[in-house]
C-alpha cells in the first residue's frame, strides 16, 4: 500500500496550521496589509474554478497533448454551479451533476 | 443570527439549553461532513489515494477543499512545491477566523489553544461562534463539541467509508462519479464568490487556466489560473456591489452549508471586545 502522499499531507498540514493557530497563539500576527488580505480573499475562488475548468474542458489527445473536449460532464459542471447559485446546497448540486452524466452515458446520449 | 451580542454573560439562554441547540446545529453540519467526506474518499481513490494517504490528508491536513484540490493537482501530476504553495493561499482565510477568536480564548491554555487550532475549518468557526452568541459568553467545551463531533470525527470516518466503498465500484465513470471532483470545486468556487470581485477572480481563474492547460499544459495551467485570477479581479475598479473588506465568504468549505461567516466574525469580535474589557 503507498503512503508516498503521507509526506504531501504533512507538507499541506505545515502550510495550513499556521493560518489558524498563529492568532490564537500569537495575537497580532494578523494583521496582513488590505491589499495582501484582498489577494488572499480572491485565491481561493480563481484557484478552485480553475481546475474545475481544466478538470472538465481539458483533455489528453491521442497524442499526449492537451486539447479542448466540451462533453457531458461540462453539464453536469454548470448544473452544479446553478444549482449551488440557487439554493445554496452544494451537496445537492453534486447529485444533480453526477445523475445528468449517469443518465447520459447509461442511454447511450454521452 | 443578527442584531448585538447581550453585554452582560449569560443573560441568554442558559448552558444546557445553548449546548442543546449546538448539537441540533451540529448535527446538522455533520451530516453534511459525512456527505462530502465520503465524496472526497471516493475522489481520491480515483486519482490513485490509497487508504492510508486518504485517511493521512483527511487527519493531518484536515481542509476540504484545499483537500479536493490537492486530488486534482495529483491528478494533473503536478509536483509538491506548487501543490503546498497553493494550498497555504487556499487556507490562508483561516487566519481571519483564528484572530476573530483570539481575543475571546486568551484565559485558555496554551497547548488547548494550540489542539483548538488543528480543527478550527469554516464549519468549526461558524457553529462556534453562533453558540458563543447564543449563550452570550465563550464556552470551550462548546468549541470541540462543534469541531470535533460536528465536522472532524464525521469528516474522517466518511473518507474512509468513500475510499474503502469507492473499491467495490467496478467502472465510477460509468456512474458519473468523474464528474464529483469538477463539480465540487465549482461549487465550492461559487460558494466563495459572493461578490463582484471574487467572480471575476473565479473567471478569470478558469479563462487562464484552460488557456494555459492547452497550450503548456494542466499543471501550469492550473497554478497560473490560481494565482493570476486575484491580480485581474484587484485591477478592477470597486464597485457599489462589492465591499471590498477583508470580510470572508457566507459559505464553506467542508460541507457546503451556507453559514453568515462575516457575521459570526463580528459576533465573536463582540464577544472579545467584552472579555478584554
């Protein structure tokens, strides 16, 4: 059994930690420049919708280089999204998404 | 939750009836933590997790998203350095609701501070700080209750369950769950997009990430959209829907629930001011 991403779980929990004990443990510490807080607030949201965007338009060729695919699973995607933007339940978006692709494939339209 | 904090401690309802209330919230919040940590142990077995590296990244980093996230950078095989730079910026918001507590744990001891932080997510924040609201004052058993009960012990065993369930399923793509990862990171990147500049970060992000994937590839693609997003919705100029603050988003990354975070921070900002007062 691998335990090779053990290490990568420990190097993510090092840079994770300190985000939240640092107030705790030492207050003050926090007190980043507007524009750094800016920038922090915004990374998460581009980082997350860019590998939704990778992960469901990106594909390997035949040839090993990347190409554009634009299939089921970018519906299944912008369900989700509408669905997460409507009533605010993510879990319920992932249901949707992942019964639009099933339904899809399972009869034959994807 | 709205309106201010009682100025006197325990002017609210009393302890038994506030924890009772926490743990109906909690539960709550828990089974929206089961939900997604067996989707997560589900998506990790897919990019090639084994059951020890699923459980580890559940344990010890303990953060949904940037957890999600790290499949797909693994996926896309991208190496380490990136993966834990993006994952310290994709954290990084937690630093708001650590010192949004701080004032309020100051009497706690040092090493139980030090264990609070280990489980301190967005979902461990917002149930801990709507109780401190409820009951009018800091109850610290009240912080593990929704910590560890609410989202780490469910958050856990449903990875495990997702990852050791996922091996029975003989084709997951024949039952759309390839789907689960992108859909949960746009979900995720929608939930924290409540204003104009965090969508235009999300869009941004995703414009330059596809690009950048086709022509050098997903694993630069995907940083570069990560990081060049923000600095194109900052050159925007504010508008009337867009506050701008340093407030966070009303929504999570564990469990998907919708939580007034902003609002639980200045809640628990309350509370601090009274306990240093």
């Amino acid at each position: 059994m691998s335990t090779q991403l053990v290490l990568l779980a420990v190097l993510m929990a090092a840079v994770t930690y300190p985000s939240r004990a640092l107030p705790l443990l030492a207050p003050g510490i926090e007190r980043l420049p507007p524009r750094a807080l800016l920038y922090l607030r915004l990374v998460g949201p581009a980082v997350l919708a860019s590998l939704a965007a990778a992960n469901s338009l990106v594909v390997k060729a035949a040839d090993g280089t990347p190409a554009l695919h634009v299939g089921i699973e970018v519906v299944g995607v912008v369900a989700c999204a509408a669905l997460v933007a409507w009533r605010r339940n993510l879990f319920l978006g992932l249901v949707a998404a992942v019964a639009i692709v099933a339904v899809a494939r399972l009869t034959g339209i994807a | 939750m709205s309106g201010p904090v009682p100025h006197e401690a325990g002017s609210g309802p009393n302890l038994r009836a506030a924890r009772r209330q926490l743990l109906l919230d909690t539960a709550g919040i828990a089974v929206s933590a089961v939900g997604f940590g067996f989707v997560f142990g589900l998506a990790a077995r897919n990019a090639g997790y084994s059951v020890v590296e699923a459980g580890a990244m559940s344990v010890i980093g303990f953060a949904g998203a940037a957890q999600f996230a790290a499949v797909g950078y693994v996926s896309a095989g991208l190496p380490w350095a990136p993966i834990v730079v993006l994952t310290l910026f994709l954290n990084a918001r937690h630093l708001l609701y650590s010192a949004s507590l701080a004032p309020s744990l100051r009497s706690v001891p040092f090493l139980q501070r030090a264990a609070m932080a280990h489980v301190l997510t967005d979902e461990a924040f917002a149930l801990a700080a709507t109780h401190f609201r409820r009951l009018g004052r800091v109850d610290v058993p009240g912080y593990w209750i929704g910590a560890v009960v609410g989202v780490f012990i469910p958050w856990n065993l449903a990875t495990l369950a997702g990852v050791l369930l996922g091996g029975v399923i003989p084709d997951p793509s024949r039952f759309g769950l390839d789907v689960v990862f992108p859909a949960a990171m746009a979900g995720l990147a929608l939930g924290l997009s409540t204003e104009r500049r965090e969508v235009t970060a999300a869009g941004a992000g995703a414009a330059i990430g596809v690009v950048l994937s086709l022509l050098i590839g997903p694993a630069v693609g995907i940083v570069a959209g990560g990081l060049l997003g923000p600095l194109v919705a900052m050159a925007l100029p504010l508008g009337s829907g867009d506050g701008g603050g340093p407030a966070v988003s009303p929504d999570s990354d564990v469990t998907g629930v919708p939580v007034d975070l902003a609002e639980a921070m200045a809640d628990v900002a309350g509370l601090g001011d009274r306990a240093s007062s």
